[in-house]
C-alpha cells in the first residue's frame, strides 16, 4: 500500500486541508464556565436552544451579541464532540 493511502481517514488525507481553519470562539473563564469569546453567553445556554430546535439564525436572534459565523462554529463543534459537551 502506497505511503499516501496509509494516511488517508474517512477518505480525506491526513494533514492536507485547503484552507486554515479559525479557533472555536469559546474560553473558559475563571469560574470554568464555558464561555463565547468576547461575550457572557455561555456554551450550555447556546446547547438548550439548539436542543430546543432553534436554528443558528434564532439563536443569533435570542443572542443578539453573538455572531452568526460564531454560532455555526460552535454548534458544528457541538455536533462532533456531543459526548464531551
């Protein structure tokens, strides 16, 4: 087997992206509270909405010092780390 096959998982090879991807905007404050960058919304509150069926669109909407971009980053994280979050 080719070393370059070797390196491929879930049929994307390992290491090669097209573009750089920014940090999830999330920090831990001084409590350990799971916080948005730049904001006092907290990584639970945005989880019950979404759990409640909101879009990204209406949590920007109930959450209006969030960023749509923002919101989509953390709710994609969410979506891949579920058991952790």
């Amino acid at each position: 087997m080719p070393a370059f096959a070797r390196r491929v998982r879930a049929g994307y090879p390992v290491g090669v992206q097209a573009f750089g991807l920014p940090p999830i905007p999330l920090h831990e404050d001084e409590h350990g509270v799971i916080r948005f960058v730049g904001s006092r919304v907290t990584l639970d509150s945005l989880v019950a909405l979404f759990d409640r069926g909101a879009t990204a669109e209406e949590i920007v909407q109930s959450l209006p010092t969030l960023v749509l971009g923002d919101v989509y980053a953390v709710l994609s994280y969410v979506l891949v780390h579920r058991p952790e979050v």
